[in-house]
C-alpha cells in the first residue's frame, strides 16, 4: 500500500515536471496555447490592435449640421437653376455657387415647362389637387397652373407629372433661404450666372435722389394685398390656398406689405415691347426699337447682386439661354455647300452674346431715369425673343416660356 502511494506521487511529480517543461519551451512571444481539439485562448495581457470607431449615423449628422452652422450664411439675391438634361438644380447666391443637388422633373407625357420664372407661394405641407392629393412637402410654387418644387422621390430619371422633384434635406434647407419673388430658371441644358460689366445696365441715382423717390414711392401706398382684403377677391391667390375642400394656408403669396420691392424689367423681341414691374406692380408696358428685330437675340437674365464702389455702381450678373428660334432668309440668300443646297428656312442663326443683346436695345431716357431711381440690390432686366406667357397675372412675377 506504502509503495503504491509512492508510485502515484512519484507519477504527479513526473507529469508536473513534464507540463513545465513543456511552458518553459513555448516562445516569450507566444500569446496562446494550443490544445487538441480546443479552440485558441487569447492572452489579453497583451495589448490588442483597437478596431476603428464608427461613427452612427446620428453623430455624423450632427457633426455635419454643426459644420453648416458655422459656415457662412448665404446672402441673396438667389438664382434657382434647375437642368433637365443633367437632372439636377443649382443654387447661387450673392457670392456664387451655393449648393447643387439631383432631382426629377417631368416624364415625357408631363413635361416640365422651360423658361423663367419665380416663387409665387409656398407651404410646408401641400397636397396636389390634380393627382389626387399628392403630397408635396415644402412646396414652392412657380406658376398657377401647378408647376412647383417640393420634396418627393427620385428614380434617377424625369418621373413626375411636371414637378421639380427634390431630395428631401435640399427641399428643406431651399424653403427656408427662398421667399417670394426669388428666381427659378429652367433650362434643357446646365448653365450658370457669370459675371458683367456694361454701359446699358442701370445704374443707381445718387443715394439723396434715390431716397427722395422711395419716400415719395411709399406715401402713395404699400405694394400687395392688402392685410384686411378678403382672400375671395384675388381669384389666383384663393386657388392657390385650396385644394378640394381642403384649405392650405401658404406662408407667403405676395411679396411683403410696406416693404420695398426690386424692380423686374422685361424686354420682347417677339412684341418689341418692355415691360417694368416693382414687386408684382406693373409699372408701364410701352414700345420699343430693337436693331435687327428679325435676328434671334437669345433669352438672357441680368440681376442686381449688390452696390459697389460706395453705392456708386450696381454689381451685375447674366444668366444666357440660347435661342431656340429659326432665321428667316429670303430665297435669294440660299447658300451652297459642297456642290449642295441649303435650305433657307432650317438655317438656325445663332443668338446674340448678353453683351451683344444689350446693344441692340435702345431704352427711352425716361424709362432708364425711372428704373434706375427704383434700382435695389434683387432687381433685373430680362431680354429675350419670347413673348410674355399667359401665366404672368397680378399675382407674378414676369414668366417668359423658351422654346
């Protein structure tokens, strides 16, 4: 029984010896042992490679509206450019490009409608009263007839019923930097606003003279509805804040009460007339003389982005869209190409350069006097060989449809 007793221990002792024999062979570096048929054990006394952090979701858009905040605000007057072919709009403001973002605008069988035009109303929450009370959140209108920009889904290609569809962030943050009168141009092709220096474009009156002509402006009455005048009275803006039996109430639908509004200033080769509004205050309508009146002169949009040289002068920006109008040639005038004949009614003139329209047109003294007493920083002088549209009311601005 002793040497039994003896024979184990002697075994323990053996196997003992044999285990640290076995650790003390095992590399310093070794982080783990390996058992048969058991899995890796990790010594965590060791220190480990971290894994990156990653941030939620809810964290990055903090970070990003914090980002934006201490950003710069952008200052107006705004531009709001919306290109169907690239299916995008662009944002430009008084120091230039602000923010781009995709969209989807009209299908094929709903078109969106080309041309120029500006917020007319808005509301935050909107349903269509055409396609069954669609929603269309953030809503900013731009004719009476149902064309707006709003929130809503984008496929990647034209799919609305003539709408500007826009991502819902972007929806959000336009709503809230537009007002009424800002512009909205739509054109086939990208185009943006550029910089230009001309003797034809208004200059201010000396700032004494300019306040002497507010001041008398003001005294005659405020610009707009009236606060107290029933909504039943103006039959554009009833429309607009009704949808089938249901009433909306749009923050805005005419320019502010009191204040003073930039004068819009519109040029037509097609009635070789011009017409001036301050706000949606038609001011005249009266002819003019436009050198080769049978030559296209393109659409182009000039605006008033701020004073410079203390007041003194009016920094400019153009906006161009090339004419989509044919040249009428007499048959005499038919030309010859390699031995072929050109047809005189497909040959398509190319449009005046924005300088080159200004040329061209021969403002009265008076009218130029006029303007240039009302000029403010949002003013604008639109030339173009299209007629006024039937959408432009007491309740627009000017809206010009380009082919």
């Amino acid at each position: 029984m002793a040497n039994s007793s003896k024979h184990l221990l002697f075994s323990f002792a053996v196997a003992s010896g044999l285990v640290l024999w076995l650790a003390s062979a095992t590399p310093v570096g070794a982080g783990w042992f390996s058992f048969p048929d058991q899995p890796h054990y990790v010594n965590w006394g060791q220190s480990q490679p971290l894994k990156p952090h990653r941030k939620s979701r809810r964290e990055i858009s903090s970070r990003k509206q914090e980002a934006q905040r201490e950003q710069p605000r952008p200052q107006g007057p705004f531009q709001i450019i919306v290109a169907i072919a690239s299916q995008q709009v662009s944002i430009y403001g008084q120091d230039g490009f602000i923010a781009r973002a995709p969209i989807s605008t009209g299908m094929p069988a709903h078109s969106t409608p080309t041309g120029i035009f500006t917020i007319i109303a808005k509301a935050r929450w909107h349903a269509s009263n055409i396609y069954s009370g669609a929603p269309m959140p953030y809503m900013e209108r731009i004719t009476w007839s149902g064309i707006a920009l709003h929130a809503g889904p984008r496929p990647g290609y034209p799919a609305s019923h003539g709408c500007i569809r826009l991502p819902q962030d972007f929806a959000v943050r336009l709503f809230h930097m537009t007002k009424i009168g800002t512009r909205v141009i739509v054109t086939r092709e990208a185009t943006a606003p550029v910089e230009i220096t001309h003797p034809k474009l208004f200059v201010p009156k000396k700032p004494i003279e300019k306040t002497e002509a507010l001041g008398a402006d003001l005294i005659k009455g405020p610009i707009g509805i009236a606060a107290d005048t029933p909504a039943a009275e103006h039959p554009a803006a009833a429309a607009a804040t009704t949808s089938g039996g249901n009433t909306t109430v749009p923050v805005e639908s005419k320019p502010a009460v009191g204040l003073p509004q930039p004068v819009s200033v519109f040029v037509s080769r097609k009635q070789r007339r011009v017409f001036a509004r301050r706000g949606f205050e038609e001011l005249f309508d009266l002819p003019i003389k436009i050198d080769e009146p049978d030559f296209p002169i393109g659409t182009h949009i000039f605006t008033a982005m701020g004073l410079k040289d203390d007041g003194k002068t009016m920094r400019w920006t153009v906006v161009s869209i090339p004419s989509q109008y044919r040249h009428h040639v007499g048959r005499s005038s038919k030309g010859h190409t390699g031995g072929q004949t050109t047809d005189p009614e497909r040959i398509v003139a190319a449009s005046s350069t924005a300088a080159e329209a200004l040329e061209r047109i021969a403002l009265p003294p008076d009218v130029i006097q006029q303007i240039s007493s009302l000029l403010m920083v949002g003013s604008s002088l639109i030339v173009s060989d299209n007629a006024l549209s039937d959408e432009t009311d007491a309740d627009t601005d000017f809206i010009v449809l380009t082919p």
